[in-house]
C-alpha cells in the first residue's frame, strides 16, 4: 500500500465559547480561546490517500487532482472565514476545534476521493497542536 499526502494552507478566526457556562468558567476553562472578538489561526491541512499505483502513470491518484478537490471542497470554502458563523457545513452550536474539524474535513472530502481511499486527515492548528483522523 503506498501513502500520497497533499499538504495545503488557509487561514481561518472562531472562538471557543460554552453558552450555558458563566464568561469566567469560558475564560477558565478555554483562556485566550474563548475572546469575545474571536481569534485565528493560519492552519495547515494535510490530506493523504491511500492505494496501489497504477501501471499506466505510477500514481495512485493524480496530486494536482488532489489540491485541486482539496481547494474546491475544503480549503476555498474555509480560508479567511469565521469558523463560528461563515462556514455551511460546520453544523451551528458546534465547536470549530481541531478535534472536530478533521471529522468534518474528511466527511466533506471523502464522497470526492473515488480513484483511492482517503487515509488521514490531519489539521495543524499552531506549531504545537495538530490532529490526525482516520475515519473511524
């Protein structure tokens, strides 16, 4: 099984915030994160696929397709959004974490992968936090 990872960029603000918590127990509990004027990240995705190369061209799946799927699908729709309010498929009420934007990510993503298999999502918030999802 060989592994083809697309790496891609965008940047994005949202705010982590409880309604049914007191401003203190959100500052507490979330610090800078929970700003009432909200705060953004510049996020690096990393999208890998999965399969067997094809004889004809060595790919598993063509990387330019890949960006390009990527961008239309995930990264055009997200950069320079407010993660909170701007973004469709991001269901209302939930929290724009890493946690849960690799699981939104991929379910976005995966119908559009048909020549392999999605393998991993994984989402680099800061320098020092990232996600990895797996689709289980």
């Amino acid at each position: 099984m060989v592994y083809l990872t697309r790496r891609e960029t965008f940047n994005a603000a949202h705010r982590l915030y409880n309604e049914h918590w007191s401003e203190e127990k959100n500052k507490e509990f979330f610090g800078k994160c929970a700003n009432k004027n909200w705060h953004g990240h510049n996020y690096t995705l990393f999208v890998t696929v999965k399969g067997n190369p094809h004889p004809d061209t060595g790919f598993i799946m063509d990387v330019k397709k890949l960006s390009k799927i990527t961008k239309e699908v995930i990264v055009n729709r997200l950069d320079h959004t407010n993660l909170n309010l701007d973004v469709d498929f991001i269901p209302k009420g939930l929290h724009p974490t890493t946690e849960n934007m690799v699981k939104i990510i991929w379910e976005q993503l995966a119908p559009h992968i048909t020549e392999c298999e999605l393998h991993c999502i994984k989402l680099w918030e800061t320098e020092n936090i990232y996600c990895e999802y797996y689709g289980e």
